[in-house]
C-alpha cells in the first residue's frame, strides 16, 4: 500500500488462542452469570425455571470441560429454549443466543 511517497507496510497482528478461549470463556462466564440472573426474576412456573436452571447448570458443565462429547444436544437444548420463550421473554431468548453465538465461536 502506498500513502503519497511513502509505500506502508500493513501490520498483522494475531491473537493468541489461549487468549481468544480465556476470552470466550469468560464471555460464557458472564452470559451465564446473566441467565441465571434473568431465570430468578422470570414471571413464569417452577417447572419452567427448573428447566432452566438445569440448562444454564449444561451449560457450567460445557464451561469446565470442553472435552464434553454433548454438545450437539446442548445446542439443540439452547435453540429449543429460544423457540420456547422468544415471545413471552426477549430477554431471556437474548441472553441464551449470545450463549449459543460464544459456545460457536468455541467450536461447539
């Protein structure tokens, strides 16, 4: 690239992928921290907010071990909650698709 006379170099800079994880991770960390947030102030049964609970606890488990071999049927846990509740609770369905949009970035 060239700037008047002077050609410039552009400069590259990449991201560790331990950082690009810790990052994600952490990201996860605080949607879930959110979810569990937004599950104790839900306007809805208790049947339905232990279903969640038991979501978001899926969702610690996949954050603790990233070796965990179910992650197709979190995913599919995480889009049905979404179809559930995206009516009744933007909110919530906001928060569970900024967990499923990190858990990607993780390849999961």
């Amino acid at each position: 690239m060239v700037i008047g006379n002077s050609p410039i170099t552009p400069i590259l800079f990449t991201i560790p992928q331990e950082q690009t994880i810790m990052t994600d991770k952490k990201q996860l960390d605080e949607a879930l921290q959110a979810l569990r947030n937004e599950i104790l102030n839900l306007n809805t049964d208790d049947s339905r907010k232990q279903s969640l609970n038991t979501l978001a606890d899926q969702i610690e488990q996949q954050i603790d071990d990233t070796s965990n071999t179910k992650h197709q049927g979190l995913v599919e846990n995480l889009e049905e909650t979404i179809n559930e509740f995206e009516v009744e609770h933007p909110d919530l369905t906001s928060i569970i698709n900024r967990i499923l949009i990190t858990l990607g970035n993780m390849g999961i």
